[in-house]
C-alpha cells in the first residue's frame, strides 16, 4: 500500500466535493459495526514499503481512541487537520509519509476495541480508511482503554521498510484521554489479532516490543475538566518518560504529531557520510 502523493490542493478538493463542512460526524462516520476489511483477526500483517514513487518511506501509525468521549479527534482530522499532519511532514523536507490509522476501544466492553487501515499517502487513501473507521462510542467505567492493543499490533503484525532497509523507526502515536490496560491477556491477542497461541503480556513488554522498529508515544487530550485529573492519566509517564505528551488545545493534535515527526526523525546517512533528508534544522515552531 501507500501509493499516491499528498497534496493540500487534492485534500481540498476531496473535503469540498464530499461536503464534510456541512456534515455531521454521523453523516461521515457511518459505519455501525466493524468494517471487513479493517478486522485485524483477518490482517496477517500491514505493509509501509519503498517505491519507485516513494523511495524513502516513513512509517507512521496514528491510534485514535474511539469510544464515547473522544470521537471529535477523527473528525477534527477529517474536516480540516490532514494538511496539519501530511503536509507539514511534507513542506519540512519528509516528502514520503505513509500513515496507518486504527481505531482503539476497550477490550472488555467494547465489539470492535481495534481496526486496523493500511498504510497510505494521498489524500483519498487516507480519507478511505479514515472514514471507515466505526466510531463505537463504547468504553466502560473502569478509567482504562486498550491502546496496548496498537503497540501489540505494530511490534507484531507490521513490516515497514524505513526499519528493515534503513533502520529507521517509524512512529506510533496513540491519543486518548484515560489510563492503558496493564496487560494485554493471551485470549485478548488471541480474539483480536490472527494468532492462534499466544501469552499473556504486560503493557510494559508490548511497548518495549513496539520499540524495537517505533518511536513510540502517547498524546493525552486534556479537553475537559475530568480528562485534566491525574487518575485519567494513570502511569503513562512511567511507561514512556517524555514520549507521554500532554496537550490542552485538542485542535493542535495533529500539528502535535507533525512536530514531533519532524523533530524526531533520523535522516538518512549516505555512503559518503551526508544526510539526505532535508528538515535538519527547520524551524518547527514557525512552520506549525
């Protein structure tokens, strides 16, 4: 997957023939179960692969919480904060992104607590997978979702050339506004992923895993006076350190991520020992 080149004039083109201006969040999410081809039971494994098109790719997963209290952040993306993420990557000299949405839930109440798209670069792909993403509404009452369900995901069930040609990293980030499971138990892998065996695991070994080829983080949305309480962020510090990022203004989210790429990201080193890629030293702040 990931064929295609963003742009903001084709991003444009697309909001503004599919009238999302005008549509409410139910009117663009339609979907009112768990989309086939999302279902990561049947995804043996998700690709982000060099091309011809796209010689240097850059893998990025973006998992969004999609349970009752956080279903304005894919909106937000779908409306108008695309270009906030693609094209400032892009305009900062990263011009090969490739971006994997997921819809997170919670594993114990919800149906459908992980969808899985693919890896993307236009605009329209991105769009696709984007809006198929059921927005369950679910979640329960015990201040904790699977987001570990995106780190087991990723360290097991990706390949990405940017790791395996160039070691790379790519980047994970999930959004949310409450605590992570502390473990992911083997039945939960088992009825969630294509696997017929497997363990038990805590949060702490599957991001550990998810290290390995990601640059791994977590954005807690601050949007309301309950999602600002310490117990809503549980021990997300203990597990990521500075990689726990806290943002009050929801609307900067993909901005948030944009930046982080950017500032984070390893350039390539030739045989000559010169760097490829061309953002060192932009002035991220301005850009944003």
């Amino acid at each position: 997957m990931g064929g295609g080149r963003f742009s903001n004039e084709a991003y444009e083109q697309l909001r503004r023939s599919k009238g999302y201006q005008n549509k409410s969040r139910e009117e663009i999410f339609t979907a009112r179960n768990i989309d086939p081809e999302m279902d990561p039971a049947k995804a043996l494994v998700r690709e982000s692969r060099d091309s011809e098109e796209h010689p240097e790719s850059l893998s990025i997963i973006v998992g969004l919480d999609v349970t009752g209290s956080m279903g304005f952040v894919p909106e937000l993306i779908v409306k108008e904060a695309l270009p906030d993420l693609i094209g400032s990557l892009m305009e900062a000299g990263i011009e090969h992104p490739q971006v994997l949405f997921m819809g997170l839930g919670d594993f114990v109440y919800d149906s459908a607590p992980l969808q899985v798209g693919q890896f993307e670069s236009s605009a329209e792909l991105l769009d696709r997978w984007l809006t198929r993403v059921y927005l369950e509404g679910g979640g329960g009452g015990n201040n904790q979702e699977g987001y570990n369900l995106a780190h087991l995901f990723a360290a097991r069930h990706t390949t990405i050339d940017c790791w395996e040609k160039r070691k790379q990293k790519g980047f994970l980030f999930t959004i949310g506004d409450e605590p992570v499971f502390k473990e992911l138990p083997g039945e939960i892998i088992r009825k969630y992923t294509c696997t017929n065996e497997a363990a038990s695991i805590s949060t702490e070994a599957i991001i550990k895993e998810a290290q390995e080829k990601y640059n791994v983080y977590h954005i807690h949305l601050e949007h309301n006076e309950w999602s600002k309480k310490d117990m809503r962020k549980g021990n997300w510090k203990e597990l990521l350190g500075e990689n726990f990022i806290e943002l009050s203004y929801y609307k900067r989210v993909a901005k948030r991520i944009a930046e982080v790429v950017i500032q984070n990201h390893l350039p390539t080193t030739t045989s000559s020992g010169n760097t490829s890629s061309s953002h060192s030293g932009i002035d991220v702040e301005n850009m944003l």
